[in-house]
C-alpha cells in the first residue's frame, strides 16, 4: 500500500491541496490491518476526516492544480503531528482506546514513520517545490459534536497560525459575505501547532497557505464534496486576490 496518492500532478495552476486525513486504511503489516476496534469506529472522525478527500478532489479539479492524499489513517500515524508530539500516535481518542496502539514502542513508531509519514511528506514537499508561487490549501474535515462536549455551530471553519494569517484572514472575510454560512475563525480549533504540514511546508518556507474545515455531515456524499469544492474554489480565487495574490 502506498503512503499517498497524487492527483493531477501535471495540473498547471499555483495551488497545491493537500489532505492529510483523506482515508481509514490500515496497511496489513500494521497489527494484520486491524487497529482492534469496530468498524463503526474506523467510520468515525477519530479515523478519518470524513469527506474531505472527495472536497480536495473536487477543489484541485476547478482550480486545476495538483492533490496529495494521504492514504492510511490517522489512528496509524498522524501526518498533521510533527514527529515528536505525544499525539502522532493516539491511543485514545473521543473516548475510544485503540488497542494496536497502547503498547506501542519507538521500534514500531519508527516502522510507521519511515513506511507512511515521511514519504507523505516527501511528495508533499516535492509537489510544493514545483513552482516558487505556491499556494498550500490544506482540506479537512471535523465532526458537529465530540462527545460530551457542545455542539459545533460552524459550517466551515479556517484555521490560520499569528505566523501568517494572510490568506486566511482574507477567505474568513469572503466565506463571511455567503449569507448561508455560520464561520469559524480558529474554530472549532486553533489553527497552529509547531510541526504540523502547514508549519513544515508553509509557514517555514514562506509560502502562502490556509486550512479549511468543512463540518462533515455537509459533506456526507459525493454529490455534497463536489458541490463543496466547487463552491470554494472562486472564493479561494478572491481571497488570494484581497491578500496580495
């Protein structure tokens, strides 16, 4: 199994969207393929972002530009951690232990770092070395209530680091003026976490970059992640514009 799929490489536009969290696929030499809980689990949020690879899909097609999809889940090996953060491998998450997880030692960690991780990364970075103009889009998605907790009123969500809130500043402002839409500015959290992928291949190199979240019942089906990435891909358009292209 692959650590990523790319599509559209040869797409000639500025934009780069990513998805770090595009898929619930565990390779078979982790654990047999089996994290040890259910599938109703592995088809939760704490799995996967759930519709955010068929947003990209359909935001790298309308602004013809290349996508890079991770492709194994989150609950394997977390590629929006840097690799020394206590999360990059959870053992516990929105109430549910993952048992192949909890006697994890550095040998296995490692095993996932060098099989899955790092060559996300490396096509990340490669694609993003390809012009010097670049702009990072980074597509998620997040769950309308964890549990216990309130209810999550946005329908999007950007999230932006103190580091460069260009772009994002910009597209709050645009999504603001879509009278359809409750949006959240660094919510439904916030958008900066030393050695996350917009930190390593945005915020470090100096290139433009925002992190959308789409609440995921918006985006349920295929025909609501087309509509999505169609919907964003102008706004897109006309924050970069209002923050200096």
């Amino acid at each position: 199994m692959s650590a990523y799929r790319i599509i559209g490489e040869d797409r000639p536009g500025r934009w780069l969207i990513t998805c770090d969290h595009a898929t619930n696929r565990v390779p078979d030499w982790v654990a047999g393929g089996d994290l040890g809980i259910g599938p109703a689990d592995m088809g939760r949020h704490i799995a996967f972002d759930i519709g955010a690879a068929g947003v990209a899909e359909a935001l790298g097609a309308a602004l013809d530009s290349p996508v890079v999809l991770s492709d194994f889940s989150r609950l394997v090996i977390d590629p929006n951690r840097g690799e020394d953060d206590p999360t990059l491998v959870m053992k516990l998450y929105d109430g549910t232990i993952i048992p192949a997880n909890r006697h994890i030692g550095a040998e296995g960690v490692e095993e996932r770092l060098s099989r899955l991780y790092r060559p996300y990364h490396a096509a990340l970075a490669r694609l993003a070395a390809r012009r010097p103009d670049v702009v990072i889009v980074a597509v998620h998605s997040f769950t309308p209530c964890l549990k216990g907790r309130a209810p999550r009123p946005w329908h999007v969500g950007v999230l932006h680091s103190h580091l460069d809130g260009r772009l994002s500043h910009a597209l709050i402002e645009v999504l603001r003026g879509e009278a359809d839409l409750c949006v959240g500015d660094n919510e439904p959290y916030s958008g900066h976490l030393p050695g996350d992928a917009i930190d390593r291949h945005a915020l470090r190199p100096g290139r433009q970059n925002t992190l959308i979240e789409v609440r995921n019942d918006l985006i349920a089906t295929a025909a609501d992640q087309a509509a999505w990435g169609a919907r964003l891909a102008p706004l897109l358009r006309r924050a970069l514009a209002g923050a200096g292209g």
